[in-house]
C-alpha cells in the first residue's frame, strides 16, 4: 500500500510539473505572438500615431524627474567607491574613466529599463487589464478593430523611444553627480577627471547602450500589454497582473542585459588606456 501511494504521489507531481511547463510555455509563446504582431503593424503610422504621441509624452512626464533623482545619487556613489579604491591604488586620475564608462554601459540602460518598468509599464498594465475587465477589447474585435494594432503597437514604440531618450539623460545626471565628488569632494582635477572619462569610451559603447534602451523599453511595453491583455476579469487579476509584468519585466531585462553586454564584450573588446 506504500509503495502505491508513494507511486501515485510521484505520478501527480509529474503530471503537475509538465502542467506548469506547459502553462509556461503557452505564456511565453502568446508572449512572442502579441509581441510580433504588435510589430508587424508598425509600417500603419496614420492608424496608431497619436496614441504613440500620448504615450510618449505620458512617460516622459512619469520618468523625467524620477531618472533625475536616482541618477544623480547613483553617480555619486559610484564615484564615491571607484574614487575611494582609486586613491588607495594610486591612480585617482583613472577615476573619471572609470565612472562614465561604467554610467555609459551599463547604468544608463538599466536605470532607464527600470523606470520606464516600474512607472510607466505599471500603468499600461492597469489601463490594458482595465479595459479587458471591461470587455472593450472585445468590443474592439467586434467592430473588426484589432486590438493589438491600436493599443499594443503604439504602446511598444512609445515605450522604446523613451527609453532611448532617457539614457543622454541618465548619463549627463550620472556623470555630473561623479564630477561633484570627484573633483569638489576628493579632490580629483577636473581635467584629469574628463580625461579619463573620454580616454576609455567608444562610439560602439554609446551605440549598444542606446540599442539596449530600445530592446528594454520593446520587452517592458510587450510584458505590460501582454498581462494586461490576459489578466483575469477582476479589479484583484488587474493588481495581480500589474505586480506580476514588473517582476517578469525585470527578469526580462537583466537576462537580455548579461547576454548582450557578454556579445558586445567578445565582438567589441575594451581599449586598453
């Protein structure tokens, strides 16, 4: 009789593992689906252009001030570090170098993937989920409107043009947090400090960060569309989607980041100083 019921407790685990992976793989797939389709439509600017204006300018709005406040501290800090290591390896001229290169790589698109997630990918999912509870997408499809050609497309151009925007602007914030304490706090001259920032980038480090900001804003407006089209109809799924796109965004994002900044290191290696 044990030995039954202990083969019955593994055929149900079984049965319950191939069911999750199955659930997760039609996920990912419908995933893929609305993200291609989206995509697909974009050469019909006249049909999505002004919603892709109010969305870009209800992001900028949302993200602005925000990028600001974190960039600055962030910079800071991290000139803070790298200047304190620096002068304990005798080379704080490397410090500058350093910090922007650092901001320019890898901070910009991450600060700008993150907050166009946290701010701006919630509230697409909360509007998305909002008009599925309240069946308009299906109304949408009655009247032969496709719904991902008039909300999700607009909302995926929109969220990867603000992401690209953000980064001069997380760089700029970044830097100039770095230049205060380096130069007013540690010491570091100011052009010992621009010098190295400047010695050590590339045109192809500003290029793939920009090309990172475009791939992140895509992946955050798609998983927001995507669990705001599919959530359950109740203000409870709108809030559950909503948590869950900001957490699956963000797993999104930093695998995408460790495989392309791995490519870019390999096909594009650093300068040597």
């Amino acid at each position: 009789m044990a030995g039954a019921e202990g083969r019955a407790g593994t055929g149900g685990l079984t049965r319950g593992a191939v069911r999750f992976a199955g659930d997760t793989l039609g996920q990912v797939g419908e995933l893929f689906v609305i993200a291609l389709e989206g995509f697909r439509r974009s050469w019909d600017i006249r049909a999505w252009w002004w919603e892709f204006v109010n969305q870009c300018w209800f992001l900028a709005r949302v993200t602005s001030v925000p990028v600001l406040l974190v960039s600055i501290p962030l910079g800071a800090t991290i000139a803070l570090q790298v200047g304190d290591l620096a002068w304990q390896l005798g080379a704080s001229s490397a410090t500058g170098g350093a910090v922007v290169v650092g901001v320019v790589r890898e901070v910009a698109p991450m600060a700008s993937a993150l907050l166009i997630a946290g701010a701006g990918g919630s509230a697409m999912t909360s509007d998305i989920g909002a008009r599925h509870i309240r069946d308009e997408l299906a109304a949408m499809e009655v009247m032969a409107v496709n719904p991902i050609h008039r909300l999700v497309t607009p909302r995926l151009w929109a969220a990867s043009t603000v992401a690209v925007l953000l980064v001069p602007l997380v760089i700029v914030s970044a830097a100039g947090g770095g230049y205060f304490f380096n130069v007013i706090v540690q010491g570091v001259t100011p052009g010992a400090y621009l010098d190295g920032a400047l010695s050590l980038l590339q045109l192809s480090d500003l290029l793939v960060t920009l090309f990172k900001a475009w791939v992140y804003g895509f992946i955050t407006a798609t998983v927001s569309c995507y669990m705001g089209m599919t959530c359950k109809t109740s203000p409870v799924g709108v809030g559950r989607a909503v948590n869950k796109a900001t957490v699956v965004t963000f797993m999104l994002v930093f695998t995408v980041n460790y495989v392309v900044s791995t490519l870019y290191y390999v096909l594009f290696p650093s300068r040597s100083v």
